[in-house]
C-alpha cells in the first residue's frame, strides 16, 4: 500500500532563504500575573492565575485562520497593524477552506484551509488529542491526485518535493496549530486547481522543556489522510522577457566540505510575477545551475518589503519559481529585486 504513495525524489533543494525562515518561527512568549491578597488566598489566587494565564498566553497571538498567519508575516514585513483594504481583500480571495478531520490513535487531525502558489501549497492543520506533547514536525507527507500529474519531472520520471511544519502556537482548549507547507517543481500546478489527497505519516512530540533541535525525538506512529478539491487561480501576470542579474554561486573545494559565494552575472528570460509568487528561466547549463543561490524581494508602495521563497527543485532544474511570504496587491508594486539587482516590471498580461 505504501508503494502507491511513495514518488521517488531527486536531491531536495531548499533555498538558504526557505532554510533561515523556518529557523526563526515564531516563539511564544508567556506571562503570569499574581495579584497580592492575603497569604492563604495568595497560593491558591496564585496557582489559578498561573494555570489559567499560561492557557491564555498560549493562546494570544496564534493564528487560527491563514488570514492571520498572512496578517503576522505582513507586519513583520514592515506593514501598518492595519492592513489595506486592497491588500486584506487580496489574501482572503486567496485562502481556500477545507474543512476536513482525520482521526487516528485518538488525535484528529483538521486541514482547515489552503492557500496555493506558484509550486507551493501552504496548510492550515489544527491538532488535537488527549495528551499530545508539543508536535515538532511530521514524518512525511505525500501529495497526490490530479494536480500532480501536471508536477515537473525530469527525463526518469522523478520529480523533487520538500515540505516543512511550522508549528504556530497552542489554543486555549489546547489545540495545536501548524503550518504544513508542501513545495514542488511546477509553477502552475496548484494554482491550476484540481483534486487532492494529502497523506502524512507519524508525528514527532517533545516533552516540555526538551530543545526542538534535538535531533530525534518520541513519535506517534500513525497515518491521516485528507481528500479536498483546489478551486483554480486566476491572476494577473507582471512579466519581464529577459534580464540581466546577479547571481550568487557556491564554489566547492576539491573535497567538498567547504565552498565559497562568488558573485556572477547571468540572464534570466520569462519572468512572471503574480500575487502569490514567481517563475523564471536560467539561461544557464544543468551544470552552471546546480549550486546557483538566489533572493528575489518585491517593494510596494508603502515601504513594505515581501521576501521570495524558492519551492523545491533539483539543483540542475533551469526553470525556478516560488511564493511570496505574503500574497501582494500587484496594484502596489513599486520595485523587483533580484539579489540586490532591480529589474523594471512590464505591464500586466491579462
């Protein structure tokens, strides 16, 4: 039964940029208040608060919905508290809801909701389960359905996949919220809609008080499986035909072990740029790709600066593509930078 999920993967590639986010997930942070009474009612007044403040201050701040997760990572991009109707309205028009709960071993599992980009699907997973222990990350996830034959593969018919759990906080009634977020070659296979199965395997916990960066952790051994249909995205298209960038390249030593950035200059054609993310060619050789690094961030009108996330690709893919950290308003654009280098945006494609 395995075998009909298992896809066989070339080398993952994460972007540094992908890596550094998930290192520096949010932390929440807790606080107690103990109000003074007499002594006898000071411990009991005291243990209440504890208990209930810390329920409190787990919840404060969790996103319980994608439109909140998109709402922090606006302001932590430089946006106002208050995000412009435009830019609000762009995101909600995005978030798909799901809906759906899968039960094993007494945790269920919800899938809330969906938001897809340019070869990455971001999921909204809400857990839940008497006892469970903080979840640090899943096993493995599987993708499949009818938007994964449209997924790039390469002349043996693989195709590479990453994916990554942020967890984002715990609710009052102690529900576990993450961030599931699933990434291939493709640009336009999840915004292109289409039937889905998500699978996950096993769920790594830690105790409290044990380090997330331990490198094993306990786990419930177990499978959820989730069945849901994308609706299709259509967009408005900024598109660049050819460039002139920087591009960051890891030179490695004869052993390997070290390597060195070097700055060099390459063209880069068919750039498309849309609310959720981007796609564009390397007009390099397999070889000249492999150890290619690259940033690109989008500037809008008030100051707010977006990063770009590379999605998963084999080093030799030409053709990358990624999301945005949050989905813009096209209307607002200002500037495209391609590490460090602007590159002037055409109108848009209808």
């Amino acid at each position: 039964m395995r075998a009909s999920y298992q896809e066989m993967f070339d080398e993952v590639r994460a972007s540094e940029r992908l890596k550094e986010e998930v290192r520096n997930m949010t932390k929440q942070e807790r606080t107690q208040v103990v109000k003074k009474v007499s002594i006898s009612f000071v411990i009991a007044a005291a243990l209440a608060v504890i208990l209930a403040g810390t329920a409190l201050a787990a919840a404060i701040g969790v996103p319980q919905t994608l439109q909140e997760w998109f709402g922090k990572r606006w302001t932590e991009a430089g946006g106002p508290e208050e995000m412009p109707k435009e830019q609000a309205e762009m995101i909600e028009s995005l978030v798909q809801p799901v809906g759906v709960t899968a039960t094993n071993q007494g945790v269920s599992i919800t899938l809330d909701s969906v938001t897809p980009s340019e070869g990455t699907l971001r999921m909204l997973l809400k857990v839940k389960g008497e006892g469970l222990k903080k979840i640090v990350r899943v096993g493995n996830c599987f993708v499949t359905g009818e938007l994964t034959e449209r997924i790039h593969r390469d002349a043996t018919g693989r195709y590479t996949c990453s994916f990554h759990v942020e967890p984002l906080g715990v609710l009052e009634d102690g529900t576990q919220v993450l961030l599931l977020t699933y990434s291939v070659p493709g640009a336009s296979c999840f915004l292109q809609g289409g039937d889905v199965d998500l699978r996950i395997l096993n769920i790594f916990c830690r105790d409290d008080g044990e380090p997330v960066e331990v490198s094993f952790h306990s786990f419930l051994e177990g499978e959820w499986n989730f069945s849901f249909t994308l609706e299709p995205v259509e967009q408005t298209v900024l598109t660049v035909e050819s460039a002139q960038v920087t591009a960051i390249d890891y030179v490695f030593n004869e052993t390997r072990d070290q390597a060195t950035q070097v700055e060099r200059s390459i063209t880069i054609t068919d750039l498309q740029v849309t609310s959720t993310g981007f796609s564009y060619v390397l007009q390099l050789s397999p070889m000249e790709a492999a150890n290619l690094s690259n940033n690109l961030d989008i500037q809008l009108e008030d100051g707010v600066t977006v990063m770009g996330l590379e999605s998963a690709h084999s080093g030799f893919d030409l053709k990358r593509q990624g999301s945005w950290a949050v989905p813009i308003d096209l209307s607002k654009v200002e500037a495209l930078y391609f590490n460090r280098v602007e590159i002037p945006l055409e109108q848009p494609k209808e």
